[in-house]
C-alpha cells in the first residue's frame, strides 16, 4: 500500500524501498 492519491514520487520511492528491505529480510530467513 502506496499513501497518496495519487501517490506522489516520494511515496512511491518510500514504497519501494520498504518492499526491498522486507524483501531482503525474507531472503536472509529463507538461507539462513
């Protein structure tokens, strides 16, 4: 979930990077 209507560019960069840092989090559960 984006905040904004329409999400500004900073929100979607937030979202972004959010997605990647739990992305990595999932990953290093995954392997370890």
């Amino acid at each position: 979930y984006v905040p904004g209507c329409p999400p500004t560019a900073e929100a979607l960069l937030y979202g972004i990077l959010q997605l990647q840092k739990k992305i990595m989090r999932d990953n290093k559960i995954i392997r370890s």
